[in-house]
C-alpha cells in the first residue's frame, strides 16, 4: 500500500483534497515530507552505527540499498557512506582528548 492509499483509507477523505491542504499548510507535499523524515531517520541511524544499510534499508522500507542511497544523495548531496564517514572524523575517541 502506497502512502496515498495509506492516508486516504485512515483519514477517509480523498487523497486529492488532503494533500493540497497539506501542501497549504506546510509548504511542502505529503512524499517530500514523508521523504524528508524518512532522510532523517536514514541520518540519525548512520550516527548510532548499529545498523548496516541494509538493515537501515529494510527498516525503513525502501525497496533496495540503491534507492535509499540514491534519494539520500539527492536531499543530502551525500552517499550515505560519505556522511558515515564525515561524522567519523570529526569525532575525537575518548583517549585523544
């Protein structure tokens, strides 16, 4: 189920109508924004580096590793790796402090 049917069948309104009030409302539609938290999440799971992206992947429902990667890359202008590894240089281990 897409997030469109998703929302209609929860809400019971047509799609159409609740996302041009979203869209009203936050500047923004309902799959940038659900996108953009999505993104979010993606980031926040790369910090704690307990996940894989794969697992990261699967967890967030992407249907592969390349599309996650990909609208990463296009909200972020980083490869998810590229942002792992940003955060981990910037980071001092404890003993070089």
């Amino acid at each position: 189920m897409n997030i469109s049917e998703f929302i209609s069948g929860e809400i019971g309104y047509d799609y159409s109508y609740l996302s041009s009030l979203f869209s009203s409302v936050e500047g923004t539609t309902i799959e940038k924004y659900v996108i953009h938290q999505k993104i979010e999440r993606v980031k926040e799971l790369l910090v704690y580096d307990e996940l894989s992206l794969s697992e990261i992947s699967y967890q967030l429902d992407y249907s592969s590793v390349q599309h996650l990667s990909n609208q990463f890359k296009k909200y972020i202008g980083l490869s998810p790796s590229h942002f792992k590894n940003m955060r981990d240089n910037k980071r001092k281990p404890l003993d070089k402090i």
